[in-house]
C-alpha cells in the first residue's frame, strides 16, 4: 500500500508550496518613462510613455504622454522648456557637448521626473594594425588591433563596427546588371578579456552559462589609466566575381565610444534582463534606470574616436554606376555590437 500513497503526498507537498502575492498593478502601470540616448555634438531627442501594467506583452511600450513637458538643463542651468502632443521630443538647436553635464526634468498632470547624465570626453586611439587571415576552408576575417590609452579615473567603453560595401547582381532576364551599396552595423568576434570582464560571473566556468555581450561594452577595470591593445574580428565579404553577383570593396569603420557610466549599466543589465526573460527559473533581472520617481534611461556617449579601413577587390568608378535604392540597415543606437568567444 505504501506505493499508493506517495503520489497524493507529492500533490499535497506542490499545492503547500503555492503563495499568492500582492502587488499594485496599477502602480506599475502608471509610472512615467523617460527614454533619451544621446551623443556629443547632437540634438536631444526624447521619448516619453507611461509603464504597461506588468501582466501585458512586455515586447508592447506603454502609451505616450501627450500632456508632457520636458526642461532642459545644462549644469543646472535652463536651456529649453520643449511641449509635445506625442510623446516625442527634439531639442532643435540646442546642441550637446563632450564633458558638460545635462538634467532632464519631465511634467505630466502633477507627476515630474528628472535624470542627469555627463557625456564623455573623446576616447584616445593611439595606433590601430589590421590583417587578413583565412582559415582552412578560406574564409576570410579581417583582424583588428586598436590601442587606446585610458585617462586616470573610471572610464566604461562600447566597440560598434559600420560596415559599408558595393556589389552588383546580374539580371539574367534584362541582361543588366544592378548595383546596390549597403550600410550596416554589424557583429564582431574577439577573445579579448575586456568583453569578458562585463559578465565575469559567469566567464570563467567550462561552461559559459552567461551573457555574451552583445552590445560590445566594457569598463577599464583590467587597464585603468593605462594604455590596452582590443583586438577583434570581423568576417570578411569574399570578393571577386561569379555566379553573377560581385563584390567591389567593402569599407569597416570601427567606433571607440567612451559611455556614461548611467548607459553602461543600461546596456549591462538590458543584456542580462534580454537573456533571462525568458527562463522561468531565472530569477528576475531589473532594468538600469537613472531617472527619479519613474523609469527610463537618460543617457550620453561619445562616438568621436573612429578609424576606417578599406579593401578593394574590383575597380570600379562610381561615374559608371548606377546606384539602386537600397535601405539603411542600421538600427538604432542599440543595434549592432560584439560578441566574445
């Protein structure tokens, strides 16, 4: 008899482990969100929406404020009093600067914001070396070796590679053929302990259960104050001519970006949260926020620090092509980024 009654003990032992939570939904769900990313040299641009109630598609943004205003401040000094009546904001002529300190505050039917944020000063590139390898079934990668020299103090980084390249298909049906240039941010590999040393959690286990960094950012913990060789890979378009299609150059420009430390931590945890959400045994992962009595992220960057480097296969003369339309593929500041090995 005893093998009868184990089953309604496991059925009784799961229903005691069952607890109900309260929580304040509505809370949640009208919180006010400010979303702004901005560089040195650029406009700011803002978004602002109120929290979708938790038990929503959290892939849906909540609704835009259309009632709010938004002041800003450079070191607590009044810039602008902008209005919107669609959640959208855009500072026309007021232009961000590298080191200055900016303050966001944000109004909506008795409800106010704030967030402040300091955009970097400029990354120091000293010297960058490039190769080109192939491995057994030759494929190609380009290898990059970019030094910097880090300033005295804590500094957080973010390598974003653009890629541009023109190639032409043949159209076998007109005789013709069609040429397109694309523009890209794309992936890079690399092994460099810096990409790393952002999940080192989880970066020494045979087993690398962590995040991969995609977004390609690290601090200066491993160099601070000193000078660090990043070294990363980046697979190449094969050139050449066959099957119809051509490849004429393909042009990388590689963006040392100094972060805030408040965009550092965004992008660190919208990683960890982006791995996890989706594990239920994970335990929940929150967001980085800066903004006060609400949620969002106000944040700056510098991207002045690039370098390019170009390869040509074919020659060609942009006097004898005609170019097809062909759209930007960028993606936003989010997009793109690294991954370590």
């Amino acid at each position: 008899m005893k093998k009868y009654i184990i089953y309604p003990l496991i059925l009784l032992t799961f229903l005691s482990c069952v607890k109900t939570i309260d929580f304040d939904d509505e809370g949640f769900a009208n919180q006010l969100v400010l979303n702004s990313i901005f560089g040195n040299d650029s406009e700011f641009i803002s978004y602002v929406a109120n929290s979708a109630s938790i038990l929503e598609n959290s892939n849906e943004p909540g609704a835009p404020v259309t009632d709010a205003t938004l002041d800003i401040y450079e070191h607590d000094q009044f810039l602008a009093h902008l209005t919107s009546s669609t959640g959208g904001f855009r500072s026309e002529g007021i232009i961000s600067k590298a080191g200055n300190t900016y303050k966001a505050v944000v109004t909506s039917q008795g409800r106010q914001i704030s967030a402040e944020t300091t955009i970097p000063y400029q990354a120091e590139i000293v010297s960058i070396d490039s190769s080109l390898v192939r491995d057994e079934y030759n494929r190609k990668t380009f290898n990059f070796k970019i030094k910097i020299k880090d300033p005295e103090g804590e500094d957080f980084y973010r390598i974003v590679v653009d890629q541009e390249y023109l190639n032409g298909s043949y159209n076998y049906q007109n005789e013709t053929w069609m040429y397109l240039k694309t523009n890209r941010t794309i992936h890079f590999s690399s092994t460099d302990p810096v990409f790393k040393s952002v999940y080192n959690n989880f970066g020494d286990e045979t087993i690398d259960i962590g995040p991969r960094n995609e977004y390609g950012i690290f601090p200066d913990d491993l160099f601070q104050g000193k000078e660090h060789t990043i070294q990363i890979g980046i697979t190449a378009i094969n050139g050449g001519s066959g099957y119809g299609f051509k490849v004429y150059y393909e042009r990388h420009t590689i963006h040392v970006q100094r972060l805030s430390k408040d965009l550092y931590n965004y992008l660190k945890y919208l990683e960890l949260y982006n791995f996890y959400r989706d594990n239920p045994i994970a335990e929940p992962v929150q967001v980085y926020s800066n903004v006060k009595n609400g949620a969002g992220i106000f944040a700056g960057f510098n991207d002045d620090a690039r370098v390019s480097a170009e390869t040509n296969y074919l020659p060609y003369s942009m006097d004898t092509i005609k170019l097809e339309e062909n759209p930007n593929y960028g993606g936003g500041y989010g997009g793109g980024g690294g991954y370590q090995y």
